[in-house]
C-alpha cells in the first residue's frame, strides 16, 4: 500500500508541476493531461504483489479517487486562486472524469500483469 502512496504522490506532484507552468507541457496540443492518471493507473497496478485481479480493484479505485480529487482540488486552488469560491461541483466533475481515466490505465496494468504472469509461467514449465 506505501508503494500506491509513493505513486499517487508523483502523480500528485507532476500535477502541480502542470498547474504552475502548463507551457513546460505544450506537446501533444495539451492531451497529456490525461496521460498523467492514465499512467498512474498502470503504475498502481504493477507496483501491487498480488496474482488475482480481483485483489488489484480496491486499491486501484481508493487510490484513483483520492489522487484525481487531491490533484484537481490543487489545481483550483492554483489556477483561479479564488480564496472565497471554490466551485467543489465543477472539480468533483473533472475529478471523476480523471479517476476513470486513471482505473482505465488501471485496467490496462491488470493486463500487462497477467501476461507477464502467464510468460513467467511459461518459462518455468519449459526449463523443467
């Protein structure tokens, strides 16, 4: 579980590094902003030891929701710098929008792990 933390805290940090200086970011004509959760998603399922693809769910979709909402919260507070409004319906939108995206790339992960599992399987049979 530290390991999503340490993930979620990246993913959190290269947030804030788009919010203060989104020309650092200009390729892809502004869509890597969704690169970020999808990217996420796939590393907080690769970090996790688990073998059954139900045990990867709980974590991945705690995780999503807690990164996507923290992330989207800072990024109100940093690019409209309202201290008396914060539009909490607006941000809940978009961070919902972002933590599929995020148990979207979650899903993909799920994937590459299983066939790795699947390949290592493979390769202990054929050395027997």
């Amino acid at each position: 579980m530290k390991k999503i933390y340490l993930v979620s805290a990246i993913t959190i940090i290269l947030g804030f590094l788009f919010a203060i200086k989104p020309d650092w970011f200009k390729f892809l004509w502004g869509w890597q902003i969704l690169l970020l959760p999808l990217t996420a998603g796939i590393f907080m399922t690769l970090v996790q030891n688990e073998i059954k693809s139900y045990r990867f769910l709980p974590k991945l979709i705690i995780g999503s929701i807690l990164t996507s909402f923290i992330f989207i919260l800072l990024w109100q507070i940093i690019e409209y710098d309202y201290g008396d409004r914060l539009y909490i319906l607006e941000a809940s939108y978009t961070a919902l929008f972002l933590a599929g995206i995020c148990i979207f790339g979650g899903l993909i992960g799920i994937v590459i792990r299983g066939v790795t599992l699947l390949l290592d399987k493979r390769k202990s049979l054929n050395r027997i």
